[in-house]
C-alpha cells in the first residue's frame, strides 16, 4: 500500500511541476527558470505529502490491528505485520524465550481454544 502511495504522490509532483513548466513557457518566462521552478516544486510536493500519507497510512493499519487484538510496539512494524496472512514458528520456543503454549488454534472459520 506504502508503495502505491508514494508513485501516486510522486506522479502528482511531476504533473504539477511538468504544468507549471508549459504554463510558464506560454506566459513567456526564459526556460531556465521554467527549469528551476519546475524542480523547485516536484521538490517540495514530495516530501510534503509523502511524509502525511505514509504515517496516515501505517496509523489506519496499526488500528485494524488493534481491532483484531494485535499488539504493534512500532508503526514501521505495522506494514510488516499489516500484508501477513499467516505466522509460522518451530516448536522449539526460540521466538518465545523456550516458552512456547498453544492458546488458540484458527483453522479457516473454526476456533479452538487450548486450555
């Protein structure tokens, strides 16, 4: 989704930039600094807008999260745990400090929960 995100922001920024170029040739301003108000503002739209979009974006995720009981420490964690569709370990307990207990077992829309 991050992905998406930032070519959309990205073409908008050069949309932006390409238009003003051609509007300000036909107002007659010399090409260099049509050149350098065109970077000036692909430049300055990225960050902008990338930086709002990416954290909105892991924030919405983190509380779909929330909902499903999912504990998230950081949002960078989020767009990592946000695409799983499943989590597998061993059943030696290396993830879990050697403490490792079944309490609930999903298998399409069943649940059972081990006591």
């Amino acid at each position: 989704e991050i992905h998406h995100f930032i070519i959309i922001i990205s073409a908008i920024a050069m949309f932006l930039g390409v238009l003003f170029f051609i509007l300000n040739i036909l107002i007659g301003t010399p090409y260099i600094e049509n050149l350098v108000f065109m970077i000036g503002i692909i430049v300055a739209n990225v960050p902008e807008g990338l930086l709002a979009t990416v954290t909105v974006c892991l924030t919405l995720t983190a509380k779909r999260m929330h909902a499903k009981m999912v504990l998230v420490k950081n949002l960078e964690g989020v767009e990592t745990l946000g695409s799983t569709s499943c989590i597998c370990s061993d059943k030696t307990g290396t993830l879990t400090q050697n403490i490792m207990t079944v309490a609930q077992v999903v298998y399409g829309e069943n649940n059972a929960f081990v006591t």
